[in-house]
C-alpha cells in the first residue's frame, strides 16, 4: 500500500456509508493478514492474497487522496495495523 505513503491525508467522501462491518467480516480480514504472514515467514516464495479492489481519487491538490470504493476494508487494515503497532511496538 505504498499509495498511501505518497499523501498527507486519505478522505472519505460524506457519500459512503459508516463502517458497519460486523466482527465476522474483520475476523475474515484479519486471518487472512495472518495467513499471508505466516506464509511469508515460511518462506514461501509465493505470497499471494487478493484483499478485492480498492479505488481511489487523487484529489486536485495532489496531497490527498479520497476513497470512492473499499472504505470498509481500507478502514479494516488500518485498524488492525493501528492495534497491533500500539501493542507490539515496544517489543522492537
């Protein structure tokens, strides 16, 4: 998600529905997270998983981005990372 590096901030336009995933659905997210880790210290060469698609709109100042699809899982991995960096970045 090198994308995301490029920006200063990442919008969501009014137009998009609050996040409603249940816990199923950013349990599924999550364990797919993990699966990819866990095979990419395996070892294996072949590290694929397929997150769906993400669109987004560079906006006309070129230092923000909007979200027009894949705000739920966007806002899904943000989560998760946000929670796991908090937790786990003392131990690094």
């Amino acid at each position: 998600l090198k994308i995301f590096e490029d920006y200063s901030k990442i919008k969501i336009p009014i137009y998009q529905r609050e996040f409603v995933w249940e816990e199923e659905n950013a349990n599924l997210i999550i364990s797919s997270i993990f699966e990819t880790f866990d095979d990419w210290k395996n070892n294996n060469i072949q590290v694929e998983n397929f997150f769906g698609i993400f669109l987004l709109e560079i906006l006309e100042n070129n230092k923000e981005i909007s979200i027009v699809d894949g705000q739920q899982r966007i806002t899904s991995f943000y989560l998760f990372f946000y929670m796991w960096c908090y937790e786990y970045a003392s131990s690094f």
